[in-house]
C-alpha cells in the first residue's frame, strides 16, 4: 500500500504559499492599492486576506450566502421553516 500524501497547507511544492496572503485593509489604503489587488486576483485567482479583520468579512459573506438561499427558496415557492 502506497503511503498518503499530506497536503501542504496551501503551499506549493517547493514551499512557496499559491496564492499572495496580504492585509487587504492596507492595500487599498493606498492610493493605487485597488489596482494592485485587481492585477494579483486576474494573475494569481486570489488574495488571502490576513488581517485583523478577515474573519468579520467571511462572516458577512456566509450571511449573505444564507440571505440568498433563503430569498431565492422564497421566490421559487420552497419556503423554508423559520
């Protein structure tokens, strides 16, 4: 029996992290920072967002997800039990 490959925590084989980890909060505070993170998620597919606030904005996120499933189910007559 072959043994298992581990994964890599989001590392490339060499080491290397996929995708660029930055705090996102920063970078748009510059002045040409908007562009900088457009020209990585068109180049890389992503940007980790590893701020002190990266946790309240995946948490926002997964609200909204819940919203629009629950409005969707509504619209198509699949209510759901509140």
């Amino acid at each position: 029996m072959s043994e298992r490959q581990k994964p890599h925590n989001g590392r490339d084989l060499d080491g290397r992290f996929k995708v660029r980890q930055a705090d996102v909060d920063d970078l748009l505070a510059d002045p040409d920072g908007a562009a900088h993170v457009q020209d990585d998620v068109r180049l890389g597919g992503a940007v980790e967002d590893v701020g002190a606030d990266a946790a309240s904005r995946a948490k926002e996120i997964g609200h909204q997800i819940e919203e629009n499933r629950y409005e969707v189910d509504h619209l198509l007559g699949r209510d759901r039990e509140p």
